[in-house]
C-alpha cells in the first residue's frame, strides 16, 4: 500500500508540471498570432447588424400582435364590430342563397311544365290542322273547279257550264247546288278567275273529269276541270310526284298513293329531312343546342313589304346532316321561330355525283316548289337555304316569290364571296 501512493504522488507531480508548461507566459510569446481577413469582418458586421433589425421587427411585430389582440378582445372596439357585421351578413347570404335556390328549383319545374305545355299544345294543333284539313276535304269532295273560261256578258253559270260540259265532253244531266266564280273580275290579272261548283250528284265529278282526260287528246277545250282539294294537299301532293320523278330518275320505281309515296318494295318513303315541329325543336338538349350556335351561317337583309318581313339565312352544304344542322339551328332561334314561315330549299352534289334536292314549305303553299325551281335555272348548288317570314295580314300575291327568289340569290353571292 505506501508504494501505490508513491506512484500516485509521481504521477500528480507529472500533470501539474505539464499544466505549468501549457500556461507558461513564454510559450505564449513564442506562439504565432491568429490573423482575420478584413472582408470576413465586414461580413460578420453587417449579419450582425441584420439580425439586429429582424429582431427590432420581430420586436414591433410582437407589439402589434398584442395590439390586434387587444382590439379584437375589445367589444367595443371597431374592429370587433366589424367582424360581428361580417358575421351576421355571412349569415344572411347563407338564408339568401338558400333562398335563391329554392326559388331557382321552382323556377326550373315551372320551366319543364311549361315546355311540356307547349310540346303537348304543339302536337295538339298539329292534330286538329290535320283534322281541318280532312274536313275541308270533305266539304270539297263534290266540287270541280272550272279555270280558264272566258267571261260572258250576263253570264248565268248555273246554265252556261252545263251546256259547255254537253257540248264538249259529252256528259249529260250536270246540276250545280251552287256555281260562282271565286272572285272580282280583272282584281289580280287578266285572267278570267276560276269557277268554284258544287255538283247535286257526286258521281258526275269522275265523269267530267274522265271525259276531259279523253277529250284533251285529240282538241283543245275552252276550259280546264280539276277537283277541288285545299291548297295544302296539292301542293303536298305535287312535292310527292316531284320526288317520285327525282327517283324514277334513279332507277327507283316509286308510285305516290294518297298522301305518302310508296318504295318498290311496299315500305313507305321516308323524308331525309323531316319538317321539324316546335315540339321538336324543344325537345332539343343543351349540348346540341350549343353544337347548333357553332355552324356558321350567313344571313340577307330583311325585306319588308305591307308589313310583312321576309329574308334568308343559309349555308354550304353537301350532305343532308348539314342540311338538317341549318334547318335546326333557324328552328331553335326564338326570333325565327315566332315567324309564320320557315321554308327550307336546298340542292347540293353528294359524293356519289347525284344532284340532291328537295324542300319544305312550312305552310306557305308553292314557294319551295318555286324556290326549288329558281335553284336548278340558276345552276345553285351545294346550298341550303331557310327563308324565314312574317305575314303582315295583307296578301303580298305571286309577288311574294320573287322576294324570296331575290334572297335565294342574295345567299348563293354571299357563300361564293366566302
């Protein structure tokens, strides 16, 4: 044991010298002194200095902090009531959009109520104009017309179209229940103005008609015989044979039955562009009403004349989806729509090479079959056209086509400009 604290009093005696050595003011002197860059220290000064200002800014961002805290703690501060009146108006916008869509829904159904309305009174007026045109029908079915007989002073034509009917075709014992002729003479041309007569028997009507298609094959008569029907079947009618003639053209022996065209095969012809309702047109989705808005068109300068207002919008075309988009897009406008007319016409090559052509007259009897014919003189091609017009309540007569014929032009200078 006293040997090991010898050795601990050596080893003590070793590190205190060793200290002394470390810390002796002579090894310092001899040592080589730490030299610092002048660009360092300016850089160390002003991070320095920088943190000094974000501290001051930290510092002033406290107190306002405090501030704030103070003012919103505050009831009566300013600050406070604004954010109460924040409150309560976000309160009052939630009740009013709530309110709105309410108000919005209802709006909605209302809406769909009243297209449904619409579509249903659409659809019902078609029916009944339907049904007043088989009456009319009716009532027409024992009367002949009588057009081109010359005026004779005096004229008794209860007696003078019997004789004539005698003398010229044959056929005896012809009563009228009434005869007259349909208007003024000399009011609208110098053309004597047809005969309307109801026959007492019905029978004679096939007989003076049949007598007639004789008798034109060997000498000229002084009057010509047709039945009465209204306005709207023989102009559908003649449409009809114009597309039965347009497909004998093509090899395509179909035949017109009453009022509908009948295919070789028995099947019944179907339009490649229907004529297109208001209920239809409603019934229309937004999508395609959009895509609808997009096709570009260009439109005439209306002409107005007695108060009526006619002009045209139209379009290139050489397919019938083309045809049917132009129709659409003038059927879907409000303003077109609540015109008395929208006559479509169109005639383009399709890509077989083959003339394509037709029309719809929208209830304003003979001006597609006219327009139509005003197309293929002209030589206009791979054009549709919608000529949309307003009647003004006095009748504009024949003149009415050459307006529209004058905007048929109008619409092929325009595309050929484009």
């Amino acid at each position: 044991m006293p040997t090991l604290n010898k050795t601990k009093a050596a080893s003590k005696t070793r590190s205190a010298s060793s200290k002394d050595e470390q810390c002796s003011p002579n090894k310092v002197q001899n040592s080589v002194p730490l030299e610092v860059p002048l660009e360092v220290l300016d850089k160390l000064q002003k991070s320095i200095e920088g943190i000094g200002k974000k501290v001051h800014r930290l510092e002033s961002l406290e107190t306002d902090l405090k501030e704030i805290k103070t003012s919103i703690e505050d009831p009566d501060s300013g600050f406070a009531q604004a954010l109460k009146y924040v409150s309560e108006q976000a309160e009052s916008d939630s009740d009013e959009l709530y309110y709105v869509k309410s108000e919005n829904a209802q709006l909605r159904r209302e809406l769909d109520l009243l297209r449904a309305t619409v579509i249903n009174m659409d659809r019902r007026i078609k029916h009944m104009d339907s049904e007043i045109t088989d009456l009319r029908s009716r009532s027409m079915r024992d009367n002949i017309l009588i057009h081109n007989l010359d005026y004779v002073p005096g004229e008794r034509l209860e007696q003078l179209v019997p004789r004539l009917l005698r003398e010229h075709l044959n056929v005896n014992d012809v009563r009228f229940v009434r005869i007259h002729r349909n208007s003024v003479r000399g009011t609208i041309n110098s053309r004597p103005v047809t005969i309307t007569g109801k026959l007492v028997d019905p029978g004679k009507k096939d007989q003076i008609l049949q007598a007639q298609k004789v008798k034109k094959q060997g000498a000229r008569l002084p009057f010509f015989i047709t039945a009465q029907e209204p306005a709207s079947v023989v102009e559908e009618r003649k449409r009809l044979y114009q597309i039965t003639d347009s497909l004998k053209s093509q090899n395509i022996n179909a035949k017109v039955e009453k009022n509908r065209i009948t295919m070789p095969n028995g099947g019944k012809y179907e339009e490649p562009i229907p004529k297109l309702e208001i209920s239809d047109a409603l019934q229309l989705d937004v999508s395609q009403v959009e895509s609808l808005d997009n096709i570009e068109v260009v439109y005439t300068q209306p002409t107005k004349s007695k108060g009526s207002e006619i002009f045209a919008t139209g379009r290139k075309v050489s397919t019938m989806s083309e045809v049917s988009e132009l129709y659409k897009k003038v059927n879907v406008d409000p303003n077109s729509v609540a015109s008395d007319h929208r006559i479509l016409v169109y005639r383009f090559k399709d890509s077989d090479g083959k003339i394509q052509e037709s029309y719809c007259d929208d209830g304003e009897h003979g001006a597609g079959r006219r327009l139509l014919q005003y197309m293929r003189v002209n030589k206009i091609v791979n054009v549709g056209v919608v000529i949309t017009r307003w009647s003004g309540g006095i009748h504009l007569g024949p003149y009415r086509f050459k307006i529209m014929e004058e905007h048929i032009q109008d619409i092929a200078n325009l595309l050929d400009e484009k």
